[in-house]
C-alpha cells in the first residue's frame, strides 16, 4: 500500500486525534522538543499515531531512528547496532522498538543497560498496558504517554489530505467519495493505517468519469479484516466466556474465547482473564491451574499463531473442565473487607523475636497456637470499641477436588475445641 507511507508527518499540526498530547505548550511537547527523555513509551491501540509520532520526534531533534520489531529482534541485533554507533552520536540516536511489550525481562534488563550508560534513547509502542508487561525497573525510566483512536473528525481531515496523494496514485486530477466517507470511517475502528488502506483499496476499484475517480465501496468487507465487535459487546463476550468456564462447560468457553479472538482482542488481553479464572473460579479445588495458564501463555507467545491457537483452545478447555471452587476468591474479598473497619494487632506470641512463640517443627509439624488477633484489635469507625478476634472466619476450604485435602487436612490440625478450621461449615 503507497498511500499510508506517503502521507508523512512535517510537524505537530500534521498530527490528528492527539491533540491532548500534541497541542502548544503541552508536557508532550516540551519534552519532545527539549530532548528530555531517556525513555518514552506510547500506548494505544494500532493505528493511532505511534509510529509516524516517533519518526516525528527523530526528526525534530534530528536524531538517527532505527526502528525495531519485538518480534523480530532481540538482544544480539540491539549488541550489533550500539556496536556501530559512533562515540559523537552516543546518547543521539533513538531506537524505536514496536510491540515493546513482547521483550522479555532479561531483553528489558538489556535495554535498561543502554538507558542507564547514556547508550541510545528509546522510544517503546505498545498496544498492551505496560504494567502488566514492562518491568518496573524499565517502568521507572520510562515516560509514558497514551494515545487515542481517531474519531470521526480527525478520520475525515485525513481523507481530505489524502485525497491529494490518491490523485498522484491513481494519475487522476479529481476525487470524490461518493457518499462512502462514513461506511470507510466505520469500518477502520479508529485504526488511520488500516482507514488509509481503505481508502486506497477503494480507489482501485472506484469509477473514472472524465478527470474525476468516484471511490466505491463495492467488496471491501470481503478483504479488510475488521473488529466487527464494540467496546459493550466484547465485554458481552469476556463474561460468557468466563460464565462458561465457570460453568464447566468446555464447548460454550471455546466458542466464546474463539469469538474473542476473531473478533481482534489481542490474545495477551484474553490470556490475562483466564489466568483471574484460574485463581477466582478454580482456585485450590486444583491449583496447578495458574501455573498451567501461565506456561500455556509463554507456549502461546513462543510459536504464535496459527499454531499457537491450539495451545490457546487447549488452556480454555482446560480450565473449564476442572472442578471449581470459589473459595480463595471469597477469602479475599471477606479479609479485604475486614480491614476497613479493623486495624488487626500482631499477636505478641508471633511478633518479631519473641520467646513465646512456637517453632512448629519443633512439634513434628504443627502446634496449635494463636496467629491471628490477640484478645482484641481496633474498630476504625469507632476507636473506643474492641472488636474480639473469636469469629475471624475468611477461608472456607470447599470440599470440590484438591481443596478437599486441603479442607480435610486444616480440620485434622485445628482439631482443638477452639480449633477455628474445624469448627467450621459450609
């Protein structure tokens, strides 16, 4: 496609839809203009400016920009281009790296080392929320800007400068739409690469009359990949997917994981909710769920795709074929809820370095003894009052798979009269 690469970027005004980001006297823009960055990473989804704002910057500051893919280069190809930059041009030469998010932690430590010897600068895209990817070291160095999807007007102030390049394209002097401004627009999701492409797919097929090209939309839904799923709905399918893991019905969670997929949620999005499902919905009715899910997202990012979704099916079946308890998830929510009323004392028998406490392997494995409050603990809506420790009750081992020994094993231990697991139910 010629159009996309033809229509570069001179200035900030030549930008669209990041207006909060590009406009005079910004933070963005100070920076940029400065140079007073070691790191910057851009998030946001495909599309949105990312890249042609990088290039932007290594022109301003008429900086080299090498451009990288995750994917595509690691460690060795970064070794090799340091190697070659010229000891003037240390701290000058800006390497932009796509889908930053896929480096791994010892590729993150590596680019860490460059920041920290004034080596390059760096500016990151991702289209995945950095922490949940980035390092919090690599974090710590980094500025970090979000960008948005284009909306309608900015979508149609780019066709309107594109209509120039198409004209040069096609070798004809006049363009028209042809009403089809709005079915384009739709159909890019926000996305200005994929809304140029169309635009030029468009134009191949369009209708020559006179020195006039009329853009026809005739086909394009047949070759334009496109999200064919709203914000409300993908949520719509997030919850029947996890529904249907929940309910142990491994054909529905397939189908709705695979929709999901279809439907261009990136895969670590998806993979991020069924590790939650492994803790939230299985728990330890089998807890080698999560360590599954994780080494099935690693197996997944590794081969890729197509391959790779059969791993993806795989981890999905999985987790909605396991027994399933609630239990961890409600520990959680019980003991988070505690602590906004309680302001629970260390127990003086388990505080740092003192003589009372029980060293349980002294007593085979276990000795029954006071781990939680110690007579009272202090009520923060009303500082006067004690709040006794006696019906403390958070975790409630279920009797569904694995956490039946577990269950079994806490009542065998707290088997005292006061014992607290033993003397509970369901």
């Amino acid at each position: 496609m010629k159009l996309a690469s033809m229509m570069q970027i001179d200035s900030f005004s030549d930008i669209f839809g990041q207006e909060e980001l590009t406009k005079e006297g910004s933070l963005f823009r100070k920076i940029v203009i400065n140079g007073g960055f070691d790191s910057l990473i851009f998030t946001g989804p495909p599309g949105s400016g990312k890249t042609i704002v990088s290039k932007l910057i290594g022109k301003l500051l008429d900086n080299e920009l090498i451009s990288l893919h995750a994917t595509t280069h690691g460690v060795t190809d970064l070794k090799k281009i340091v190697s070659n930059i010229s000891i003037s041009d240390k701290g000058n030469v800006i390497l932009f790296i796509d889908e930053i998010h896929r480096y791994t932690k010892s590729q993150q430590d590596f680019l860490l080392k460059l920041l920290d010897d004034k080596e390059v600068k760096i500016i990151g895209a991702s289209t995945e929320n950095p922490y949940f990817n980035l390092t919090p070291a690599f974090r710590s160095r980094s500025l970090m800007f979000k960008f948005n999807s284009l909306d309608k007007k900015s979508l149609e102030e780019i066709a309107n400068r594109a209509k120039k390049h198409i004209s040069d394209i096609m070798g004809i002097r006049y363009i028209d739409f042809n009403d089809n401004l709005d079915y384009f627009i739709d159909m890019c999701d926000g996305d200005t690469r994929r809304f140029l492409n169309i635009i030029e797919l468009a134009s191949m097929i369009g209708d020559r009359r006179g020195d006039t090209l009329y853009l026809s939309k005739e086909g394009l839904e047949e070759v334009v990949a496109k999200n064919s799923f709203s914000e409300d709905e993908n949520c719509d399918l997030f919850s029947a997917m996890i529904k249907s893991i929940r309910g142990t019905d491994p054909d529905a969670a397939l189908l709705w994981a695979m929709k999901l997929y279809n439907s261009g949620v990136p895969p670590e999005a998806i993979y991020r909710r069924l590790m939650v499902s492994a803790s939230e919905d299985i728990g330890n009715a089998y807890p080698e769920a999560v360590t599954f899910i994780n080494a099935s997202y690693n197996n997944f990012m590794n081969v890729g795709v197509p391959e790779g979704l059969i791993i993806f099916s795989h981890a999905v079946i999985y987790l909605a074929s396991l027994p399933k308890s609630n239990r961890c998830y409600l520990a959680y929510k019980k003991s988070s809820s505690y602590l906004k009323d309680i302001n629970p004392s260390v127990p003086f028998n388990i505080r740092y370095s003192n003589k009372d406490y029980k060293y349980p392997f002294d007593y085979g494995e276990f000795i029954d003894q006071n781990y939680l409050l110690d007579g009272c603990s202090i009520d923060k809506s009303n500082r006067s009052k004690d709040t006794f420790s006696s019906d403390i009750s958070f975790y409630l081992p279920s009797d569904v798979g694995f956490e039946s020994k577990i269950s079994e094993r806490l009542k065998r231990l707290w088997k005292s009269k006061e014992g607290r697991y033993a003397q509970r139910s369901d």
